[in-house]
C-alpha cells in the first residue's frame, strides 16, 4: 500500500493523505479528486465485469436468426412465444436464406443460423437440432387429398416448385426419369408459404419438409401425404460463431431453440428410416426442390 501511495503522490504532485494524531486525513487535493476518481472506478469496474444479466427478464437485444421460412410456422412461432413469456427485452430478427456464406457468422450480422448445415468454416459451431423427412403437401379439398397416391398419380399431377434461385427442373426430375416417369411443373415459388397457399385452393401438389407441413396444417386447409419415393432425411441444425459460446442472451437462444425444436411425428416421419421397397433405385440424396 505504501508504494502504491508513493506512485499516486509522485503522480498528483501532493502527499494527499497526511497525519493527524495517530491517523491519516485527506488532504484539499484529496477531497476534491473523491467524486471523480469513484466515477472512473465504477467505470472501470462496468467495463471489467462479466455483463450478465440476472435472468432473462433482463436481457435486452437484437438477435439476427438466418432461417428458411419453413421453419418460421412451427419453431418460429413457438420461439417467438417463449420470448414473450421469459425475455420480453428481446428482439428476434429473421433473416432470409441466400447465399449462406459464413461470413455474416463472423461479422456477427447473423447470430444463429437454422438450417441445413452445409460446408462451414472450421471455427463455426454446429449443434443438431433434429431429422427431418420430405411430405407430399395437397389441399384438403382436392381429389388429391383421397385414395392411393401411387407414383404413377404424383407424376401426372401439376406440381407447385419451391426454389429460391426460380429453378424448374430439380433432382425431383431425374429421380422420376429413374422410373420412366416425367412430371408436368405449373408454378414455380421462392418458398413454402407461397406453394402452400396454391396447392390450398388448386389440385396441385407440392414436396415440402414434413415438420413444416404439419405446421402449416394450422393456417391453411392442407394435409400432408407420404412422398411415393424414397428421400434422403434432412438433417436441421443451428450454426454460430464461437465468440457468442457465453454471451448471455445468446446462451439463452440456442438452449431455447434446441428445446423447441421437434422432430416430426407421426406415421409419415417413419418413412425416413425405412423407405418403401418398390421406390430404394431412386434414393435422392439431395433435397428434391
């Protein structure tokens, strides 16, 4: 302590403290340097210490999620409702798929990517959130919501197309040309809420994950059948930089994310694991849309 006095002396050019009896009392210089050098400890103290907010009442933040728009009607929802019930300080800002590169991860313009995960860099974590199946997804009311949906009938019926990049042929197509069969594409949309919104009202169909077409079962007469061919499963999982691994708000998204996140359920889920016989020579590999 004595040094540290000696430096402080040294430095304001007075003793500061001197002695009174047998203690020490400030001097003037001491006196008026009080306020100020509390503020600047205080300052420094805010700045050193961890910000963690005592619950997640407290938080307050923007949090940019890049997802498909397929998964706003299920997961999206639900995490939009448990913010407004645990963190309402929170801000959730959706992002549009593009071109997925990992330097908006970097940059921090996106906090938490959900998808399917491609190539990312090797400093990126990833977390599995669950596996996805592919549905056929009709209106309620159309001739194909009833009877068979053989594979012959899925190929002569008019297609709705979901392709961000406007693309009307896709690895759908030349798994049907494995079966002799070529399909009649009418519509090709940006994303699943459009195709949804179409095969509602027309007699055409459209191949969407199956987690989003249930979801979407509760905000348009549709249903979801099972795909005549065998598809790869989708694996879904959210992807962030490392620099966020303790950042409160962002511990909170990603544990709440992971809970919500539901795999699909149901007879129609199944067929992932073991596709149907008449149907393995045309195995996809790739999402068909």
């Amino acid at each position: 302590m004595s040094r540290t006095l000696t430096r402080i002396r040294k430095s304001l050019g007075d003793p500061v403290f001197v002695r009174a009896g047998h203690g020490l009392v400030p001097t003037p210089r001491a006196l008026a340097l009080r306020e100020k050098v509390r503020a600047l400890v205080e300052d420094a103290t805010a700045l050193l210490s961890p910000d963690t907010p005592r619950s997640p009442r407290d938080m307050v933040r923007t949090l940019s999620i890049r997802v498909n728009d397929g998964v706003i009607p299920g997961l999206g929802v639900e995490l939009v409702k448990r913010v407004r019930e645990e963190a309402p300080g929170l801000t959730l800002r959706f992002v549009a798929e593009g071109e997925e590169d990992v330097s908006a991860l970097r940059d921090g313009d996106v906090d938490l990517d959900i998808g399917v995960q491609g190539a990312l860099g090797p400093e990126i974590r990833t977390q599995r959130l669950y596996v996805d199946a592919y549905a056929v997804l009709v209106g309620t009311k159309t001739p194909l919501a009833r009877g068979r949906l053989t594979l012959e009938r899925f190929a002569h019926a008019e297609h709705v197309v979901v392709s961000r990049r406007g693309k009307i042929r896709t690895a759908m197509d030349v798994l049907l040309e494995q079966h002799g069969l070529r399909r009649r594409v009418t519509v090709v949309v940006p994303n699943g809420l459009a195709a949804a919104a179409l095969v509602a009202q027309t007699g055409a169909l459209t191949v969407v994950p199956l987690v989003f077409a249930s979801a979407v079962t509760k905000l348009m007469p549709v249903r979801p059948r099972a795909v005549p061919l065998a598809l790869d499963a989708i694996f879904i999982a959210q992807a962030w930089h490392p620099r966020f691994d303790h950042e409160p708000a962002h511990v909170w998204l990603r544990r709440t994310v992971k809970e919500l996140a539901s795999p699909p359920q149901g007879p129609l889920s199944a067929r992932t694991a073991a596709p149907p016989a008449t149907a393995r020579a045309g195995r996809s590999s790739v999402p068909p849309e």
